[in-house]
C-alpha cells in the first residue's frame, strides 16, 4: 500500500486525458461502421472522478476502506479497457493509444495485485456463493451455460457446503491431509544436496508424494532459499484447495512440474509441441473427472485453453466448475464453426472446445488471477485426441470435451515493475 499512497492514482488520471486528447485529434476521422476508434465517454468521467476520490482518501483511511473504494473502480478500468480495445486498436495512428492503455492495464494488475492482499474479512471466499451469485446474471455467455450445475449444490450455513455428487465437506481438505513434517527430510535434504539449481529440485520435490503431504510451514522452515518451491505450494495448497474448492483427490502430483518439457519433446501426437516454457504447472487427476476415459495407447498431443475476458473471481469458478464437471460447449460462442476444417476437405469445423496448440496465443489471450500479492496468468494444459482434432486455422484446434483429458493448471507470474 505505501507504493499507492506514495504514487497515487494520478497514473490512472495521466493515462485517461492522453486517450481523451488522442479521441479529441481523430474525432473527425472516426467512423462506427469500423469501429475506428471507440471511447466510453461516461466511463472515462466515471473513473476519473472515482481516481481523484481515492487520491483524497489514500492518507485519511486504512488500507480495508481503501481497498472497498478501489473495487468498483477496478471493474471500471476493465469494462473501459475492453471497450477500447473495440477500436482498430492495431492501426498504426494509434500507437501512442495503445502504450497508454498498457500503462492502464499494467497499473490495475499491479494494484489489483495489492489489494489481493489485503484481510478484510472475506479472504476465505465461498466459491460456491459467488458461483450461484454470478449465474444469475444473465450479462456473460461465456460462463452460463454450465447453470445446471447449481443443480446440484445445497448451501447449508450450519454444516458449510455440500456437494450432492461428491459428498465433499470442505472440512475434509484437511482431515485427509495428514501433517507429516520432518517424517522424509533426509530424502528432501538428499534431494536438494544432489542439485545445484533450486528449480532442479523444486521440481522433483513437487511431484514427491510425500513432500505433497507437507505443511506450508515445514516448507517454508526446510526451505528458505526457495521462494518458487513455497509459492508453487501455497498456490496449490490454498489457491486450487482451499478458494477454489478443488479436492485434493482431483490433484495428480506426478504431473507436477516448476520446469517443463524436461524431455526437450519438439513433438507429441505426431503433433509439433509448444511447451509453456516460463509456467509451472499443478497436475489434474484426469482419471476422476472423466466416465469415459481416453485411451492411453492411441496418439495426444498437446494444446491450451485459456480464460480470455474472465476477470479474477470468474476465473477462480470456472476451475471449480470446470474440475467437477468437465468443460461443457457452449453453442453461442462458436466464432469459426464455418470455417473450413484444414484436416478434412470439404467439411465444415463445427461446434466445439475451442483449443490452441500454442502457448505464445494462450499469453495473449487468458485471465489474470491475484494471489499471495501476486499475478499470474492461468490456463488449461490438456491433451487431445490426434485424430479427432478439427482446425479452422494455423492457431485453433476444436474438440468435443470427450476428446480432452485436463492435466494441469498452469500459472505464469506477471511481473509489473
């Protein structure tokens, strides 16, 4: 918080009057057949005023006030940035445009990241509330198709939440995690004595079983020198578990990893493979979340899916969701099932899962989540069925969710500095 009370929101008040002036210079040239140049005026004046309010109360109130005043406006900043972003961003007359909104964007992560810290009650979020909270807005296609699922849950306020499917009580996170610190820290200590590089041995250790059953604590105690190791476990630990509501019975730690494609594998399914070089990923016990299971012995390869326009709470339901009941199509989002299919002459795409087997796409292209004070870029990494895959382009693969097994959640941490 000192980095806002010492900078303020002035960034945000800079940024906004350079996008005015420039909307001022091309007015005459704008037309809204092409969208050349869109620019909210009523948000521009609501944030404005809402930026100015906070710098008056950054010195006079705590940190929770603040940060209870700062949550509207950052939803305000992402709504002006996506409609913005309507323009015909990439033209080359709006270059100084487009460094302006990176500053807005990069400013909101960053103080996104902050407030993320900070207690105000609530850290412990009821996953399943907010879920039934967002499904009954009817305002995001994206996420409302999976409304059945509400179905199927009960909120009992004097026994916590249940599931009807699962029989999970979130207490059971940790009754079945039974503490056994120091019991394998001669195994650890050989572990990390054996390798120079702390990611070397970061990475065995996260797809330890034993090591999976540490507390944070011991974690942090036996290994103080490794930041990566305590942040890949607190993600996985409170992130995915606790907040996300994800069991750890749906959590794979073989397919565990803080260095990927260790293997240097340049193909996979007779496909060429883009490993997400820079992410760490926390395996998914794809043998739980599926009835019909793919088969091992016939070719996979490798793509992504991403959380494009889903902002940090949507994100953290659509794991929950998508982890218990798979990914679902949603027929109102399928921008190329006209496009021809490359693979198969004459034939048309189709609906489906909309998948990318390149990770430089998934960079541009998914949500942030605020964790830990904190960013991270979060996806899917899946394997697919070769055969199956349909493609409308160079980028996009499509499949139907049967065609898919989900095995890691991979986080990249944005830095902002």
């Amino acid at each position: 918080m000192e980095f806002l009370r010492a900078l303020k929101f002035d960034k945000i008040i800079k940024n906004l009057n350079i996008l005015r002036t420039q909307y001022e210079n091309y007015r005459n040239l704008a037309d809204p057949r092409r969208n050349f140049f869109v620019f909210p005026q009523n948000l521009f004046n609501t944030i404005k005023d809402r930026a100015v309010g906070l710098n008056e109360l950054l010195n006079r109130v705590d940190d929770i006030e603040i940060k209870k005043n700062y949550i509207p406006l950052s939803d305000w900043l992402y709504d002006f940035l996506i409609e913005i972003k309507k323009s015909s961003f990439e033209n080359e007359l709006f270059r100084i445009i487009i460094e302006a909104v990176e500053e807005l964007k990069n400013f909101r992560n960053r103080v996104n990241s902050i407030m993320n810290g900070i207690n105000d009650g609530n850290e412990s979020e009821n996953i399943i509330e907010e879920a039934i909270d967002y499904f009954q807005k009817e305002h995001n296609n994206s996420i409302n198709f999976y409304g059945d699922f509400i179905n199927n849950i009960n909120i009992n306020n004097s026994s916590g939440i249940q599931y009807v499917e699962d029989g999970f009580l979130d207490e059971k996170c940790v009754k079945n995690s039974k503490n056994v610190e120091g019991k394998n820290e001669q195994k650890y200590l050989k572990i990390k004595q054996d390798f120079i590089y702390k990611s070397y041995y970061a990475n065995i250790l996260v797809k330890d079983e034993d090591f999976n059953k540490e507390s944070l604590e011991y974690t942090k105690k036996t290994f103080p020198e490794c930041n990566l190791l305590f942040d890949f476990k607190k993600i996985q630990d409170e992130l995915i578990v606790k907040q996300c509501k994800i069991e750890p019975t749906k959590l794979n730690f073989k397919y565990n990893f803080i260095i990927p494609n260790l293997n240097l594998n340049v193909k996979k399914g007779n496909e060429v493979y883009y490993p997400p070089y820079g992410w760490f990923g926390i395996g998914i016990n794809v043998k739980n979340l599926y009835e019909n299971n793919i088969k091992e012995d016939i070719p996979k390869a490798t793509a992504y899916y991403g959380f494009k326009n889903l902002k940090h709470k949507e994100i953290k339901i659509m794991l929950h969701i998508i982890m218990h009941k798979g990914l679902k199509t949603n027929c109102d989002l399928q921008p190329k099932c006209r496009y021809f299919d490359i693979r198969r002459k004459g034939k048309f795409v189709g609906n489906g899962i909309y998948l990318t087997p390149k990770i430089n796409i998934i960079e541009k292209n998914t949500g942030i989540v605020y964790f830990n004070k904190k960013a991270y870029k979060v996806a899917l990494m899946v394997r697919v069925i070769t055969d199956k895959i349909r493609q409308p382009d160079d980028d996009y693969w499509i499949l139907q969710p049967n065609e898919i097994e989900i095995i890691r959640i991979i986080f990249k941490e944005i830095y902002f500095d």
